[in-house]
C-alpha cells in the first residue's frame, strides 16, 4: 500500500519512519511544509498529489498539564481543524485505511478502567477538557463516515502516554517526561531539579518506537477495529519515572517536589483486552532502557530540539 504520514517530523512520525524501513508499504511523509492541515485547500492538494492507499494521522497540537491550561482554544482549534480536514479527505479520496489518533484524555475522569466502548460515557477531565473534546470528535466523524459512506477500515486510535526520540520539549508546556528531561538537563548544570505534584499520579508509558511497530502492524490486519486503545504495559507513578530518569542521568542533588501545582488524573489504566486479542504476543520495550535511550538522544540533540510549537 502507499502509506501517507502526517506529522511527520514529530514525535510519532519519526519513529514511523524508522519502523518503514524494513515495511513493504510506500511510505510517505508529510510535514507541514507540505501542506497546513488546518486548511481544507492544502490538505486536498496532499492527498491529490501523494493518492494514498491508506492514512496514518499523527498530527496533533498536544501538550502535558501546562500545555492544556494555558492554550485550552488553540488546542481545540487546530485539532479540530487538522482531524475534519483529514478525514473528510480519506473519505472523498475513499482511503481503504485510515489510523487517526484520539488520546487517553477522551475518556471520562471516574472510570476505573479505560476501555474502549466507555469513551462517551462521561465529561472528559477539566485541566484537558478543550483538547479532549477535540479528540473525541476523532471517533464521531469515524462512525458519521461508516454510518453515511459505508467505510471499513477506519480507526480512532487511542495511545497512552507516548514518549521517546523527536518530542516536544517545552517546560512550561511539554508532556511529562519531555519536560523532565529538559528541566533535568538544564538541573544537572544549576543543581535544581523541580517537578510538579507529590509524585503519585499513575500512567501507562508506551515508548513511542513499540508505537511504531504496532501501527505498520497494523497496516496488514485485515479488519481494523473502529476504536483501539494501544498504551503501555503496566502503570507507573510520576515519582517512579523520576527516580529512574535521575540514575539514568546521573542527578546527585536532592528532588524537590512542588505540591502546589496540579497532579492531572490520579490513575487511567487501560484494558488490553482488544490489542491483545490483535497482538497476542506483543513484546513491549523495558522502559527503563527505553528512558536511556531518549535521554541520551535527547542530551546529543540538544539544543537543537524543539522547544516550542512551531520549532
């Protein structure tokens, strides 16, 4: 299949990238140099010129807790925009594949377990609440499409906490572990290592090239699921990724926790039932190497990495 990527230079994108290259699939990636997504015009000359087989939809404005507090309308906006615009496009071009991501933050805050069918059943967290209305559109549009056009093999995919090489490494508005390693980096020079909450929140990490892997996996299943939820292995406390991130660096001073700033959700576990039931014997990466792996990327990169929306 010829495989059109969005976003990527990103995060996701690039480890995408890396898995492509020993895919079958005709691989292209698109940046926004390519064509702005929130534009209808541009995105239908992307798809006019690349005629895609399929679609893997990773463009997103995203952020972690600081993100999503200072930027609730931006975040709506553009996600808004960059998700209608590329669906109603897979749609018109009559796309056979389409995997376009949604987010954890869909779900509804008192879930004690996030499972697929329960996306609707509730408000969406409030610190997130802008951001996670603007990914769930993701799942409507999908089955509005299915309901009115007939098509199959369209997924709103559902990834945990994502990290690794190529993040968004924003203090102030980055994901947790990008801006950890940031505020780590620059702490390893000044001694102050500062970190939001007490530390006990709970999240599922998936590192973002076992990502990759599952979505060319994905490309070869011949009935996609219209939701699926793909998140780490097991949870892990913000404090636990932490102490891992301060042997991996080797960070000799003490870890000052700021209680005064906002925790987000206490706990958002996950069920594996569908995904295991797509990739029985998947092998997920330790994360503790995983952690490494983007650190040390990260420390050779730098400064030279984005810091900032439009790096």
């Amino acid at each position: 299949m010829k495989v059109l990527v969005t976003g990527s230079n990103g995060l996701c994108g690039s480890a995408i990238y890396e898995e492509s290259l020993g895919s079958d699939h005709d691989f292209h990636f698109a940046t926004r140099s390519d064509g702005d997504l929130t534009k209808p015009e541009e995105v239908r000359d992307l798809f006019g010129r690349i005629k895609p087989d399929a679609v893997i939809h990773t463009a997103a404005k995203v952020g972690g807790i600081g993100g999503n507090e200072a930027m609730h309308a931006d975040f709506f906006y553009n996600n808004i925009l960059m998700n209608t615009n590329v669906i109603k496009n897979c749609i018109d071009f009559k796309i056979e594949k389409l995997l376009a991501f949604s987010s954890v933050c869909v779900f509804p805050d008192d879930l004690a377990l996030l499972e697929e069918h329960r996306m609707h059943d509730g408000p969406v967290f409030d610190s997130n609440f802008a951001y996670g209305y603007a990914k769930r559109m993701v799942d409507v549009y999908i089955r509005a499409a299915k309901r009115q056009y007939g098509v199959k093999n369209y997924c709103s995919l559902i990834p945990g906490n994502i990290f690794g090489k190529h993040d968004m490494y924003s203090i102030e508005h980055g994901h947790i572990i990008p801006a950890l390693m940031h505020k780590l980096l620059i702490g390893k020079e000044t001694g102050d290592f500062e970190v939001w909450g007490d530390g006990k929140s709970l999240r599922e990490f998936i590192y973002v090239n076992d990502l990759a892997k599952i979505l060319v996996g994905l490309l070869d299943k011949d009935d996609l699921p219209e939701r699926l939820i793909v998140s780490g292995e097991k949870e892990y406390s913000i404090k636990e990724i932490v102490d891992m991130l301060v042997d991996i660096a080797d960070f000799q001073q003490t870890v000052v926790w700021d209680t005064t700033k906002p925790n987000g959700q206490r706990t958002r576990p996950s069920s594996k039932e569908k995904f295991n039931g797509l990739f029985p014997d998947f092998e997920y990466s330790d994360v503790y190497e995983s952690l490494k792996t983007s650190w040390e990327w990260f420390k050779e990169a730098y400064p030279n990495v984005r810091t900032a929306y439009n790096d």
